[in-house]
C-alpha cells in the first residue's frame, strides 16, 4: 500500500475513532498496523483510557479518469446511506453480549435449554 494512502488512512481513524465503551479520543501511539495486502490494511485501535482493544479495517479504491456524473452520485449515495446506518453499526453485537453467550452455553446441557426463555 502507497505511503501516503496508509498515513491519510491512520491519520482519518485519528481523526473520526472514539472509544465506544468510555468515548475517549485516540492518538497515533494507540495504533498498530496488524497488516496491509493490495488494498486494505487492518489495524488495531487500544483505547488509552479503558484499554479496550478494537479491529479497524481499511480499503481504498482508486478512481480512474473515466468517472461520469452517474459514478459520482453513486459514490454520494453510498457514502450518505453508510452516514445514515452509523448508529445501527454503534448498537452492533457487543464484549458483553458474546460474554453472555459463554455464560448461557457453559449452563445449557441442549439446544433447547439454550433457547428457553
């Protein structure tokens, strides 16, 4: 991945990330680049104040010289309905929702004592 790409990448998770569980701000000391093939890279984002450890995956797609209007307002589109989904992403699955899981396996002895209610 080009330098420059991988610097503006870490430098917009900077940027945007907040912790979800204490809303703390992150600096670049909190960053490691876990990978980078073709395209995308992964990273791992500690938060400095709770600790807690989070994935961030990155793609980039370069934009060739042959871009119509149509191209673009599919591009604005894309970009306003991720904006929009934003707080569906926030109330995703959870640390303590898979730790709830664990608990409810390690006390079932079926399938069907796992989905009583």
């Amino acid at each position: 991945m080009n330098y420059i790409i991988l610097k503006g990448i870490i430098e917009s998770t900077i940027a945007n990330f907040k912790c979800k569980d204490c809303n703390s701000w992150i600096t670049e000391w909190n960053i490691n680049i876990l990978g980078s093939a073709g395209n995308s890279v992964n990273l791992e984002v500690i938060c400095p104040n709770c600790k807690t450890q989070w994935v961030v995956k990155a793609e980039i797609g370069l934009i060739n010289n042959a871009v119509t209007p149509e191209t673009l307002m599919n591009l604005k589109n894309t970009i306003a309905w991720i904006q929009n989904t934003k707080q569906s992403w926030i109330d995703a699955i959870k640390d303590t929702d898979i730790l709830d899981i664990r608990e409810n396996l390690k006390n079932c002895s079926s399938i069907e004592d796992l989905f009583k209610v």
